[in-house]
C-alpha cells in the first residue's frame, strides 16, 4: 500500500529517521511498490529498496539517530 503523507508511514520509520529521510523512504516506496506490481513479495521488497535509498543520504551516527552524509 502506497503512503500518500510521511504520518502514514510505519511507526517504526516515522519514530527513527528525520523528515527528510521520510521524504525519501516514502517516495522510494511508492516508485518500488507501483514498479514491483503483481509480485508475491512486492511489498516487502519496496521497503528494502527504501531502506537502500534513505542509506544513500542518510548514515546512523549511533544507535538512534540517522544524521545526513556530507559527501
């Protein structure tokens, strides 16, 4: 299921990653989950393909907190 607002995304996202790295989780999902249709596993691998974009820009500098990388 698509999210259309960063407030519908999993607790277990909104509660970790800043907004801008919802921003991107959330847009990363979509495109995957609309890409990946009529797959058994689709949304499990839009959420893994997610998790890879918000990776790109974001680090976890410890155990909580996901701060953006300076390239």
């Amino acid at each position: 299921m698509p999210y259309p607002t960063n407030f519908d995304l999993p607790a277990s996202v909104r509660g970790h990653l800043p907004d801008h790295a919802q921003d991107i989780y959330r847009e990363a999902f979509n495109h995957a989950y609309a890409a990946h249709a009529g797959e058994a596993d689709r949304e499990q691998r839009a959420h893994m393909i997610a998790w890879a974009a918000v990776k790109r820009s974001f680090i976890k500098a410890d155990d909580r907190q996901w701060v953006p990388r300076h390239t």
